[in-house]
C-alpha cells in the first residue's frame, strides 16, 4: 500500500503512532473510524486476515522535516470462507457436536484496536527466561528484546530495566534497578540480551493447590538522547521451571513445575463467549471459577483460540497451568467423518507466521506449560518440522527423561535462552500423541457419555496414563433454562422405557438444538435422574439432574486420583464450560452459573482429599502435595433417613507420605445385616492434635441393585436449622460470611468426639474473604426478612445476624445451596424474570449436614447499582425460600 496522508498535526520529531489491530476473521475490507485522533482510514484491502492471533501494526512515524505520515500494512492471501480449516481460524464458529454454527462464523475485527505513541525507538518482543541452580537457591532472569529505531539518525539510548515484587501490606519491593547504554542505527532493528540478573532465593510461582503464585513486575524502558523516553514495556513474570516427560511406568506424561511432579485434575477450555465478547471482567471468573474447583490446568483446545493476553495473565495470577494448542483439529484438518481436508491451511507460511507471533505475545506468561501442535490431529509434516524447529528445547530446559524421538529437536548451542522463540517448554505434535492417549495418534480419548460413578474406579475403565478428553453431562439449574429459553423449552425430556427395560430420553427440539446429552445411555447405563423417582416438571428434572452432577463429576475425579501414578498421570475434563447457552458438559452456565458438578469437581480435588473408593468400599486419603501427613485420623459415619447413626467409626493415627493415596479401612455398613437401602455417609480426615478438620466429604449411596426413589419421600423431613450471617460492603462488591448449623437432635455420636467446625482453609484450595467495611444502619437496614412461617429472627449486633429455620425432624439437611437475588419479583406479567444477581462465588454449596454439623460458606459477588441483594437457601428438604436482605 501506498503512502497517503490522512492528516497533518504538529507534532514533536520522531514522535510515532501505533495503531494496533489485535484479531481480524474473514475481512476483505475493514473501515476503520478512528475519532479520538480525527484520523479515518478509507477503504483499505486486507487480504487473507482470517487470523485468529495475528498482529497487524499500521505505523504512523513522523520524522517532521515535512510532517511525513508512513502506513505499514502486513497482507496475506484472501481465501473462500467455506472450508475453514484451509485458514488460519476459529474452526468452532462452523459448529460443533456442543456448538451451534456463528451464523456471520465472527466476521470482522473482533479484538482490541489501541493507538499508541512512542519516541523514534520501539520496544518489540521482549522475552523473559529464568533459569535455577543449586536446588533453586540462585536464579537468573534473562532477557532479550528488539529495539527497533524507524528516525533517520542515530539513537543513542539508555535501556532500563526494573524487577519489583509486591510484598504484604501493598508494599513494593524494588529487586533490580539496572541501565545499559546502547545504540541503535537508523532504520533498524536491533536484537539486545540484557545481561543476567541473579536472585537468591526469589519467591516462586506454583500451580494452584501446590503454594503461592509468586509474581514479579517486570518493566523496561528506552530512552532516547535529546528525545527522552521513547517507549516502555512492563510484564508480570513468575519465577518457576516446567518439566513435563513421560512416565516409564503408565506412560502417561508427567508434569514437573519446580522439581515436584504434578497429578494433573484440569479440563478442556473453548472460549470465553462464543460471539467473541471477550472482556476482562469475565477472564478473571471464568479462570478464579476453576481454582476453585481445585483446577490446576486448563487445555486451550485447537479450535477455538489462541486467547487474550488476560485470559492467561488470570491463569498467572490464580496458578492455572496452561496447554497451548495450535489451530489443527482433526475434524476440520483431515480426520473427521466424512475425512475432511488432509493438507491442512492452504498457506503454511502464514500459519507458520501466526503460530510464531503467538509463542511472542504468551511466552512470558508463568502459567503456559507446553505447546501442542493440534487436536486429535498432528499438523502437515512441514508445519510440525517447523514448529519442531521453532520450539526446541534450549539445554538449559532438557530433563534427562526426554524421549529419543525427542532427542533431535534439542538444540546444541549454549546460548542465552532468552535468545530462543521458546527454549522453556516442550512441544507436543498432537493431543493424542507422545504421552497423552495411547501416545500413537490413535482415537484413543473420551468418553463422552453419562457413567455409573463406580466405572470411574474400575480398572478397564481407561487403559492409558493420561486422558485429555473425558466428559459427561451439564444441565444447568432450572433459572437458567427460563432465562435463556422461550416457554415452549421449559418442558423436560420424555423418558421412554424400553423392552430391556432401560430408558431413552427424548428431549424437545430447542434442547436437542442446544447440544443436550442424556442422562441415560440405553443398554449400558440405567438413566441417572430417574433413580431419584421420574421428574415431575423442569424444577424437579433440574434439581435431580444436580444431584447426578455432582456424583457423577465427583466419582470422575477421585476415580482417577484413586489410580494416581499407579495407572494414571492426569485428566481434563471435555468441558468445564460452553460459550454459549449450550446443555453439554459444563460446570457453569453461559450466564456464569454453577451447576452442582463445580462442587463435586471442587471436592474431590482438593490437595489433601479423604475420599471412598466406590468398587473396594474402602476408605482412602490422597495427598498431592509435597508434604507428609502426620498425627492423622479419619472419622466415617453413616447416617439414615430416620436421623440414626448405626454406623460409626474412627481410624487410629495414621500417616500419609507426599504424593500417595493411601487405602485406610473398607466402610462395612452395606455388609450389615440391617443396612437400610438408602444411606448418608461422611467422611472426614482430621487432626489428633485439634481435631482441626483437613478433609470432608459427604455420600449419600444405595445398596446394589437399589435405588433413590425412598429419597423423594426425605423430602418432607423438616430438619431445623441455624443460620448466622455476616455481611461487609465496599461501593457494591458484597462479602458474605452464611453459617449454617443443623440443630436436629443427635444420636448415636452424642458421646462420641466431636469434630470441631469444618474450617478447610487452604487445604481445600478455597479463596477465603476478608471483611473490608461493614454497612451500619436503622434497625431495617440488613436485617433478616422473615419471609416464610416458621422462620423466628434474633439480631445480636449490627453486622451479625441469627435465623433460626424451625423443624420438629431430626436427620440430614441435604443438598443444601445458596443463590444471590435481586428484591425483584421472578415474574413480570408473562414473562419469566431472572432475579439472579450473577456471578457469585461462593466457597461452598451444595453441601448437607448431618445433626450438630455447621459450615461457614463465604459468599462474594457485586450487586447492581442500586439492587437490593439478598441471598436465598433452599435445600432437598427445603422447598422454602430462607433469604436475608442485605
């Protein structure tokens, strides 16, 4: 393209505009109204900009002897938008079997567009390495960036760098201050390796449930003579070492972060929003939502993104390790039904050039852990022999274990790693290959169906060390089906028996539009929901579809964890949630949701975990971390429907190595005699020394051939119950602390040693809330609303409050769960109102409590400007709306 002026300004010599077109998809012809700088850029050809990831830098450099203005525009070829794997794009928006096809398949600019404006020097790319010795005692951090000088003289300048670190208080720490004169020629571009900066001791970054996400500021700065500062750069840069190789023993591949080996409990993420409204905002749930489930990775899959840089800056910050995909699947790049196209993107150099602008933009990112080079599929031979090449390891980073075939790839140099595009992580060809699957290429992942939860602990359930795709069902709670569906949806699936007296489900179209997968799998699986009695509207489908969320999603992971490092080196879960309104596997809904799955999955993975194997009935402690449990017990009880405890027990002392799970004592209650048909069991692990509670988990189980029908009569059990709240409010970021005691008569543990309250703390992974300000007032102002009969309110003080729910049954209160709402009613003439106030995080929910038991739950979220929140508990046994006004 040509030179054109668009305007003239006085401006300083060698001031530089930048304008920076993050994303485009499918554009031929872009206009771009820039009014903030009064510039408009008519009509202007990109050609090929279907680019998930590539950065188009249109340069405006005024070099003012005559107010030049000089336009730089990266084009490529433009291809059909039919046949979508032939391009370096989002294979997703063509649809998927959990995906409707984007109708527009998101044509356009769809990222950030930013201006900027720099001196006559540039900072480009920086790349940031640390590398370890001495048992990590000394570090390095290495560096090297481009410097590129678009004046016509030369720039003699001052290069800048400062480390910082961010210590208790809001205090900061100013590690490194260093300044190098350098000169850059002019109309160049010029590679710098700042030399070395040494750390003793630095504080490090560990994946989620293993330590602290350590992070350092990083800024760089160039000034230029006579200009001043020309440009800066600034990154958060976690000091840590990725291993990852694979296991002799299940050939699984394993994952070292800091020298200790890390079992993988993670899930498959698409993207944020399917129509690619993608904000900060929601990065930081979405990634915050899975470290609470006790995630620690997440799995960029090939079709969808390479994402934003805060989708992985939230990955950082709550410790996510990150797999990294390149844009191959095997539906769209040569493997699908019918085979598809075999020969990959039409233009391999312009994959080759995005796929490396992407490894620039995320390498310095602590979270990203490997790079694959697609999904069920490796890429053309040329395109994996370059990224090969591309991503070799630097010598520094080659563990001993690296595979022969590997071998190859490694480089002999024994220069700076921070010279390398990126020397620090290995690169997989296919997420079926080398250590993932069967590690031969072969379909070899999966499944994707419902599952008794017992499969999950059966030998022959999965043969391979690690499965990158396993999945199951997601319905959503029945709000959300309201808000996100005409009435014509709300009806629930036809449940048909069959002659072999299994069920099919028969959904209505809109759900079946939306991707819904059954709970029932005829002739291998009893459908799940009907265990519990057939659903008798959408409220009951969806309630019971929770239960089988959160037993199924629990039984997948403490089934796997059951094996770890025996069999299995990790799992992802296909998928922990949809960018769309979609009914197939997710742990949140798109309006940001939990399902009951979340809790299921933010139980079993817990770092220290007392769990029940559901085929051996014994009761076994896992413990991932890297430290021995000492001064142990764990105490099992089995509670029935009668508000009896016929089965109790407690463990002697017992100890639990680093790394290991651990068989304890097989539960005999369903060997008993008298055992009832349907029973409650808990389980905790807990300190001698303070009885200090490490572990809960909580059952409700069936003898064989049994099931929960018995469970819809509990429903009118009227257990009561204690509820303190306590409320702090800062603008409209609410923090809630709910308390919740069951006060029903004990039995049998009455004289037994009682637990002290459950506080998990980190142990759990949970993020704990602190109070910031607490809202004062008139007597109304955050009371307890008595809203039901039965209700009876005290108020001890001006910030806590105390509900009493009345009940004259003594039992379990089951299946609790708290939700956040506006005062605003559900119903607004015909139409369903959705008075969710969303999203809320929540510490804990649906959880039960057997008699004498309490649970702190802590509660955030922001309330709309001037709502009036209150939060609501319901329970299985619980049908009335307990709420406080906030």
């Amino acid at each position: 393209m040509g030179t054109r002026r668009y305007y003239q300004k006085e401006c300083s010599e060698g001031t530089t505009l930048i304008l920076l077109i993050s994303s485009i998809l499918m554009v031929t012809i872009c206009l771009l109204s820039l009014f903030i700088l009064l510039i408009t850029l008519a009509k202007f050809l990109l050609r090929g900009a279907r680019v998930v990831i590539m950065r188009f830098g249109l340069s405006f450099a005024s070099f003012f002897s005559k107010a030049q203005t000089r336009l730089v525009l990266l084009s490529c070829q433009c291809v059909f938008p039919r046949m979508i794997g032939k391009d370096v794009a989002t294979q997703y928006v063509e649809g998927w079997d959990w995906m409707c096809p984007i109708r527009d398949r998101n044509t356009g600019i769809w990222d950030e567009v930013s201006i900027s404006i720099s001196g006559p020097v540039n900072i480009t790319d920086p790349h940031l390495v640390s590398t370890f010795h001495d048992d990590f005692k000394r570090s390095y951090l290495h560096c090297t960036l481009q410097l590129e000088n678009k004046s016509s003289w030369i720039a003699d300048c001052t290069l800048k760098i400062q480390v910082s670190t961010e210590l208790e208080g809001n205090i900061c720490l100013v590690e490194h201050l260093q300044s190098y004169a350098i000169t850059v020629p002019p109309q160049s571009d010029i590679e710098y390796t700042i030399p070395s900066l040494f750390f003793y001791k630095p504080n490090l970054w560990w994946p989620n449930g293993m330590g602290k996400q350590s992070l350092y500021n990083i800024e760089i700065s160039v000034d230029v003579k006579g200009f001043g500062e020309s440009d800066s750069w600034s990154h958060y840069f976690g000091f840590r070492k990725i291993e990852s190789t694979i296991d002799d023993s299940t050939g699984g591949r394993i994952f070292k972060v800091n020298g200790e080996p890390i079992f993988i409990r993670g899930g498959n993420w698409i993207l944020s929003d399917g129509l690619l409204r993608l904000t900060k905002k929601r990065y930081m749930t979405d990634i915050k939502f899975h470290a609470d489930m006790n995630f620690n990775m997440l799995r960029c899959w090939g079709g969808g993104l390479a994402e934003r840089p805060d989708f992985y800056h939230f990955c950082d910050v709550y410790g996510l390790m990150v797999w990294q995909e390149f844009w191959i699947t095997g539906d769209v790049d040569g493997r699908g039904i019918p085979v598809s196209n075999p020969n990959g993107p039409l233009d391999h150099d312009l994959f080759l050039l995005c796929a490396r602008d992407t490894v620039k933009l995320l390498r310095n990112h602590a979270s990203l852990a490997l790079w694959v080079g697609g999904n069920e599929q490796v890429p053309p031979v040329d395109i994996n022999k370059a990224l090969k090449n591309d991503l070799k390891l630097h010598p520094m980073f080659v563990s001993y274990q690296t595979s022969k075939s590997e071998v190859i790839y490694l480089s002999e140099e024994s220069t700076d790693p921070s010279k390398y595009l990126d020397g620090t992580r290995v690169y997989v060809q296919g997420s079926m290959w080398d250590g993932f699957a069967n590690g031969k290429g072969d379909f070899t992942d999966g499944p994707y169906e419902i599952q008794y939860p017992e499969s999950f602990f059966k030998d022959s359930f999965y043969k391979y060390g690690f499965n990158p795709e396993v999945g199951s069902v997601g319905v959503p709670v029945a709000a959300t089906i309201r808000a996100t569906m005409p009435p014509v949806g709300w009806s629930i699936p036809i449940l048909k028996k069959r002659i072999d007296g299994y069920i099919e489900e028969v959904p209505n179209p809109i759900w079946d539009y939306h991707k819904y997968i059954p709970y029932s799998k005829p002739g291998k699986v009893h459908d799940q929901i009907e265990l519990y009695g057939a659903p008798k509207d959408l409220d009951d489908f969806c309630e019971k579809a929770q239960l089988v969320n959160y037993v199924q999603y629990r039984a997948l992971l403490e089934g796997w964890t059951s094996f770890m490092w025996t069999k299995f080196t990790g799992v992802l879960i296909w998928k922990t949630q949809n960018p769309w309104t979609g009914l197939r596997g997710q742990f949140y809904d798109h309006l940001q949701d939990q399902t009951a799955g979340f809790y299921g999955c933010r139980c079993a993975a817990q770092p220290i975990h007392v769990q029940l194997n559901l085929v051996t009935y014994f009761v076994e402690v896992v413990n991932t971390t890297a430290d021995e449990l000492k001064d142990m017990a764990v105490e099992i009880s089995v509670w029935d429907l009668d508000g009896a405890c016929p089965y109790y027990k407690v463990t002697e002392k017992i100890v639990i190595p680093p790394k290991k799970v651990k068989q304890i004592i097989e539960m005999k209650y369903p060997k008993m005699k008298d055992a009832k048909p349907v029973y409650f069991l808990l389980l905790k692990l807990f300190r001698l020394s303070d009885n200090g509670t490490i572990s809960r988990n909580f059952y409700w189980l069936h003898l064989p051939g049994q099931d929960y029908k018995s469970l819809e009569q509990y429903q009118q059990k009227k257990i009561p119950l204690k509820i303190d709240s306590d409320v702090s409010v800062s603008g409209t970021r609410h923090k809630v602390r709910m308390t919740v005691e069951n006060i029903s008569k004990k039995s049998v543990v009455d004289s037994t040693r009682s637990v002290s309250a459950m506080d998990l703390g980190d142990a759990s992974g949970s993020h704990s809330t602190r109070k910031e300000t607490t809202r004062k007032g008139n007597g109304s102002d955050g009371l307890w609303r008595k809203i039901r009969s039965g209700l009876g309110v005290a108020r001890p003080s001006d910030n806590r409050r105390t509900l009493e729910v009345s009940g004259t049954d003594s039992g379990v209160a089951f299946f609790l769960h708290f939700s956040v709402h506006t005062s605003e009613s559900s119903t607004d003439g015909e139409e369903y109102n959705d008075t969710r106030i969303l999203p809320v995080h929540y510490s804990d929910n649906y959880f039960s409590l057997t008699p004498g038991e309490n649970m702190a739950v802590d509660i955030s979220f922001e309330a709309p400007q001037g709502s009036s929140p209150r939060v609501v508990l319901r329970g299985w046994n619980h049908h009335l709306d307990h709420a406080v006004m906030i």
